[in-house]
C-alpha cells in the first residue's frame, strides 16, 4: 500500500476515522534519524497492506504533533479506531514497530 501524507486539513478523516489500523510517521525533511527511518516505514507499508501508513510533516502541520504530545522526532503513533494504541520515538527496528502493530 502507498504512503499517504496527511496535514492538517486530512488527519482527521484519514487517521482518526480510518477503519484500518494506521501508523502515522511524524517527521520532518531536516531529520537525519528521520531519513534513516523513512526506508524502513517505506518496508512495512509495502508487506502490511492491512496496516494504513502515513506520514505527517511537523513542520506543515504543527497543530497536530502538539495535539499528540510531539516533542522530538520521528515519533511513530500507531491509531485503532481512532484511539492511540502505540507510540514510539526516535529510529526503530522493522521488529520493533511491527510489534507494536
């Protein structure tokens, strides 16, 4: 499945209404860890069609990562019918975010 970037016009509808477990990827273009997790996010969207992946740039939309608590990045925070189920931060092994899926 393809990862679908979302702001602040989206989030709503595409996360917190999504019928599918969704891990949202909060980052930002200047984050170094950021980049090196990008292709391991890249991975699990594309061997987890059940699971929705997105990614959301903090600096684009920085009501949202306040809303979520986001302080340093990348964060991962995993959604299940709306509700915060998981949350990481900082760079993750591919085993790491699967579990918490």
């Amino acid at each position: 499945m393809a990862i679908l970037h979302v702001s602040g016009t989206n989030f709503d509808a595409e996360v917190l209404s999504s019928t599918q477990t969704v891990l949202v990827d909060f980052y930002a273009d200047w984050c170094g860890p950021c980049k090196m997790l990008s292709p391991v996010i890249d991975e699990i969207a594309g061997e987890n069609p059940q699971v929705k992946v997105v990614k959301l740039n903090v600096d684009n939309a920085p009501e949202i990562a306040a809303r979520y608590g986001v302080m340093s990045i990348p964060t991962l925070i995993v959604f299940k019918g709306g509700e915060v189920t998981g949350q990481t931060v900082g760079f993750q092994s591919k085993q790491a975010i699967l579990a918490m899926l």
